[in-house]
C-alpha cells in the first residue's frame, strides 16, 4: 500500500481544484493579478514574494497557508460561493464555515459578487454586530461543556440538567443563511443569530468529547485493547492510541511528499487538550483517528436513521450474511454521512491520508482492529522508528 501511494497513487493537486472551478486559460495570470489588486500598493519585497506564492501554488511546490489566503484566492477568481467551496473543500479540512461569522461575510460577498475588499469592509462594520454576541456565546459554551465534564461519572450523566441553552449546529444555522441576498438581510440575520454562532463545529466537537471519553476510560470501551480501572491521561491516549508509528517532532525536512501530508496536523496531546478545552476547532484528521481507533461508526446508533427524511435507513443496519464488500461499503457510508453531519469533506480517494484511512477499513476484517492495519501502514512509511522530539 505504501509503495502504491508513493509510486502509483495519482493526488488532486491545488491547480487541478483551480482549474475545475476556474477552466479559462488565464487562470495564472487572473490569480495573480487579482491577489495584486487585494495587496493593494505593496512593497516590491511583497510583491515578488507574492508572485512567487502563486507559481509554488501551480507548480505544486506548496498550498495555501491559512483559510484567509484561500478566500483571497476564491475573490480574486471571481468565483461564486458554491465554487468557493469547493476549494476550500479540496484545500483545507472544511468548506466554508456557516456558523463562522466572518466566513459567513465572505460566503454572502461571494454569494452577491462583492470584491474581498468590499467583503472586508463589511465584515469590519459587522463585527460590531456579531462580535459581543459571539463572544459571550463562546464563554457560555465553553462553561457548560466544563460543567459536564466536572459531571462525567455522575449517575444522572453529563448534559442532563436543565439549564443549559440549546445550540444550533452548522447546518442549522445554513438553512437560515440561505435566504439572505441584501447587506440589511445579512444584518438582521447577525442581530437575529449571533449567540449561535461561533468557531467551534458544535456537533464534530460533542462527538469528539464522547468519543475521547471513551479512550479515557477503557474498561467501558466496547473494542477495548487493555484493562485496567484508571482513568487514561491525554498524554497517555495521544502515545498509546494515536501515535501509531508517525514521529513526534517538528522537523520534515528528511521527509518526502508523502510522510510530510501524513505528519501534518498530526494531533498530539497539545493538540488534544486544546480541542477538548475548545481553544481551537475539533480536526477533520483527529474525529477521523477517533472513529478507527474505537470503530464508532460501527456500533453508534446516531446512524441508525437519516436525517434526510430516507424511507430506506434499514440499510445502515449491518446484516449477518453480509459479505466484507458490503460490509465495506456500509462502514463508507457511515463515516461519509458522519463527516456530513458533522461538517467536514467526506472521504476522497485523491487524498493520501484518505486513501490510507480507505486501505485500512478494506484490509482489517476478521476481527481485526481497523486501526491495527492503518498503523501497520504508518510503520512501513516511516521505517526509521523514533524521532527525537522537537517540542
């Protein structure tokens, strides 16, 4: 698999995502005049490094470092907000963030043709808006979810008192975005809904804690690899279950394309508290490592019917005479309607980490932990054991 990967496997690279959205021949120079005009009157240090950003992005030598440079590149494309998307889709972990407030400036500019510069400006003069109700929401969120953790073990169960506010999930708050089409319709949606907006994905970060608490305390894990009563450290989680072989540390250099996407963002035990105290959003890559590591979405009736009103959700039922092709192709459906729900790209083949995380749930049958094969996989692409840590 890991030779297939290095030598066989065909990656989407950055210019084919620009390209599908922006097939016009010009494309290299529409980029790089539109982000010129965005920069504004630059100095020439700025400019040639600019330049040289957009012809490493074409080249495939890099990718954009942060989702403020993408939507800079989706405004200067002129693209609309459905193609924008898809960009940062293919280019980050997400599409565009509806419960984020300044994402959802930008999906309305893009949504009405605005410039970034004109999206900018309305996100400054909005921010009075939203910003203190944002702000206010976030601290409120953030106590409650302290308050169930300190509850975690109580017979009456976290989240089970009456005074917590309810909170709407992305696509909650999408389907009231939806209809507005004027800057005053987008006002009036900021005074209307923001004390539910915010930067956390709600629904990926509430999956996310109760599936970290099952790591936490083993001996109620249903695919449990170890006894024991105590409670587990995140630092004892992040080496015992997510390492799987990558190596700690900063360093990449010595590093091919390939170990470099699988290193990235991977996540630590830093990076696990700070999801699980909600100072940054939950990853695509951790709620994935979640789901194999404790197979969830084999056992978990949050997919035992569709949200979509289907006449025919028996299909997420697993049959007994079910062959490991169909098992397979249930187990896909899952985790891609997971993803859905909880705001993230879903499976894609033209991606390495995906294409791994496809090769160990087609490759670990027979009772096998399906986070066996894919650490397995980690094992033969860094054949060089540990690495001094660099933190």
């Amino acid at each position: 698999m890991i030779q297939f990967l290095e030598k066989g496997a065909v990656y989407r690279s950055f210019l084919d995502v620009l390209r599908a959205v922006y097939p016009q021949s010009d494309l290299a120079d529409r980029l790089l005049a539109g982000l010129m005009d965005i920069a504004g009157d630059c100095e020439k240090k700025e400019a040639d490094a600019l330049r040289k950003n957009v012809s490493n992005w074409l080249k495939g030598n890099s990718m954009p470092q942060n989702r403020e440079q993408l939507f800079k590149i989706c405004f200067a494309l002129g693209l609309s907000e459905a193609a924008a998307n898809k960009v940062l889709s293919s280019a980050a972990e997400t599409g565009i963030h509806y419960r984020n407030p300044r994402e959802l400036v930008y999906a309305f500019a893009l949504r009405t043709g605005m410039t970034y510069q004109a999206a900018a400006a309305l996100d400054r003069e909005l921010s009075a808006v939203y910003g203190p109700a944002v702000e206010q929401a976030e601290a409120r969120r953030a106590e409650q979810w302290k308050g169930k953790q300190s509850r975690a073990g109580q017979e009456s169960g976290a989240g089970e008192t009456g005074d917590e506010e309810p909170h709407f999930f992305t696509q909650q708050v999408l389907r009231r975005f939806e209809t507005v089409t004027t800057a005053e319709e987008l006002r009036l949606f900021f005074a209307e809904h923001s004390a539910d907006l915010g930067t956390i994905h709600e629904s990926a970060y509430e999956k996310f804690r109760k599936l970290l608490s099952v790591l936490q305390e083993p001996e109620d894990m249903v695919l449990s690899q170890s006894g024991g009563g105590e409670s587990y450290s995140l630092d004892r989680i992040a080496e015992e279950y997510f390492r799987m072989n990558v190596p700690q540390g900063r360093a990449t250099k010595q590093y091919g394309y390939l170990q470099k996407t699988m290193k990235k963002n991977w996540p630590g035990a830093t990076e696990l508290n700070k999801m699980k105290n909600r100072k940054i959003d939950v990853s695509r890559k951790a709620l994935l490592l979640l789901f194999l590591i404790t197979e969830d979405f084999l056992f978990s009736e949050d997919l035992q019917y569709s949200d979509k009103d289907s006449e025919d959700a028996a299909w997420y039922i697993p049959e007994e005479d079910e062959s490991p092709r169909d098992r397979l192709e249930v187990v896909l459906s899952k985790i891609n309607l997971f993803l859905e729900i909880y705001g993230m790209n879903q499976l894609d083949p033209g991606n390495p980490f995906d294409c791994l995380f496809l090769y160990a749930l087609a490759a670990a049958y027979d009772d096998a932990f399906l986070s066996d094969a894919f650490s397995a996989a980690l094992k033969a692409l860094f054949p060089t054991g540990e690495e001094a840590s660099a933190d």
